[in-house]
C-alpha cells in the first residue's frame, strides 16, 4: 500500500539531459559537485493529473 497526497511545489527547472537521468533511474548521481542544490531536488516525485489539474 502506498499513502499518497497531492502538494502544490516549486517546479524544478532541470534541463533535458537532467530529467532523462531522473526517468532513467540515476537521479542520485546527479548534482553531486553542488550538495547544496541536491538539497532542494527531489527526484522521487512523479506528475499526475486530477480532476484535470496537473499536480
């Protein structure tokens, strides 16, 4: 079972190569040179839709 709940959250702004990564499983690798902005990413968070509002 999971719990699940929908925040509204800043947007990330990764760029394209960054998401790829993300997708593909190697978010951990990413921004290691930079721990202060590894921080503030979160690379578990998916987007879905409800009720026609993305979230």
């Amino acid at each position: 079972m999971i719990d699940t709940s929908f925040t509204v959250a800043l947007r990330q702004g990764n760029i394209r190569e960054e998401n790829k990564s993300i997708k593909n499983g190697e978010g951990n690798n990413l921004w290691n040179d930079k721990p202060n902005k590894k921080k503030h990413k979160d690379i578990d968070t998916r987007w879905t839709k409800k009720n026609g509002a993305t979230f």
